[in-house]
C-alpha cells in the first residue's frame, strides 16, 4: 500500500511571478530537475493579510518556501540544495565545475544588492534607462565579468553558463529578465547567454504566467518612470 507521504507531492509557495524573483529560482530548479510539485502564489501586496497568508506557511515571514514530508524548508538556495540532492543533473558531475557554480550562486544569493535595489524584477514591463547609480553599475560590471567568465571557460559543453543548464542558471535568470526590463546593454557574449535563458521553455512559462498575473506593485512598476 502506497503510504500518504509518497502520494503527496512538495508544496511550493511562491510570491507573484511578475515580481518575485527568489520564488522563480527554485521554481525553475524543480522544473529543470523533473520534480513534481505542487504551487501556491501569494501576492506580494502590502497589508495584514499578506503577512498573514505568509506566516501561515513561512517561519521567516518570506516566500519561497517549500514544504515535503511535512517539513518547511525556506529560502530559494536551501530549497536549490535539496533539488539538485534529489536530481543531481542540476549540477555538474566535475567537483571543480560544481565548485565554480556554487561560488556564482552563493555569491547571487548574498550580493548584488545595489541591483536588486533599483532594478526590480518586472517581467511584464519594459524601460530604456539612461544612467544608472555608480553602485548599480559596479553591479552590473561585476554580473558581465562573471558571465563572460564561465561562458568563456564553459563553452564547448554548452550555451549555459556552467555549459549545460544548472542551478546556478536558475539563480541567474531573473537577472537576466531584469537586465531586459530596464535596458540594460549586453555585450555578445551576454546577448547570447539571456536569449539561451529567455527561450528556455520553462522559462517562458514561468513569464507567460507573469503576464497573466492581474496584481500589481505601483512602486516597483513607477521605478524609472
């Protein structure tokens, strides 16, 4: 007899595809890993009944979270971790490879606050900015060089940046995505990497989902208006 564990699928709670994007970096790993799950969005909107809807299932008051077995595990790189232990195709087999993709998600998981700051992921909106803030910019520097980096160390096993699609995609994707929304100049190498990214099928449907979303985030949709 199959045992009520086994039957239920991992819970994930997320925030609006449109805005959240440490909820798209392991929604994207849990597709890319072929892991069933089940999703539930909670509006990222101000107020007592967001905070409400959000303690009921987070301990930190944040989404993501993913519940399996009847345990919470929160934060987008805890729930990354646990999906490439339950499909190790999310990370690259060479230790050394592996090692360079978790530096680049360790350090998209705990930098680049100047660019979450001033470029809120907004799949659904586009903007041509002219001069970004120093610290935005170094940013943005820093995203380039990284890039440029693995893609010129990985790029004959693959488009992705570790070569083959990963985790630490996953962990870049929304930067990608915000890269577009506010206009921001790619090099070629950088080109080809978010068109590789922006065409991915998952990908896709995570921002046809986006598009369809009907909550809105007046400060973040006015940011450079």
């Amino acid at each position: 007899m199959t045992s009520q564990t086994s039957q239920t699928k991992p819970r994930l709670f997320i925030g609006n595809k449109n805005y959240s994007s440490w909820s798209m970096r392991p929604w994207l790993a849990l597709r890319w890993g072929g892991i069933a799950f089940d999703e539930t969005v909670i509006p990222l909107l101000q107020g007592a009944a967001k905070t409400t809807a959000i303690r009921a299932v987070s301990p930190t008051g944040k989404v993501p979270v993913l519940v399996t077995d009847g345990v919470t595990i929160y934060d987008s790189l805890a729930i990354g971790l646990w999906a490439a232990e339950q499909a190790p195709s999310l990370l690259p087999t060479d230790p050394l490879v592996r090692a360079l993709g978790w530096s680049a998600i360790a350090e998209m998981h705990a930098g680049f606050q100047a660019l979450r700051r001033d470029l809120s992921m907004n799949m659904r909106r586009r903007v041509v900015v002219k001069a970004f803030a120093d610290d935005v910019t170094a940013d943005i520097a820093r995203v380039t060089e990284l890039w440029t980096s693995l893609r010129a160390r990985h790029a004959h096993s693959g488009p992705w940046l570790l070569g083959t699609r990963s985790l630490a995609d996953a962990f870049y994707a929304p930067v990608v995505t915000r890269f577009r929304t506010y206009g921001v100049p790619l090099t070629s190498t950088m080109q080809a990497y978010a068109e590789t990214v922006l065409g991915d099928s998952d990908v896709l449907a995570w921002e046809r989902d986006a598009i369809a979303e009907t909550w809105t985030m007046p400060g973040t949709d006015s940011l450079f208006g």
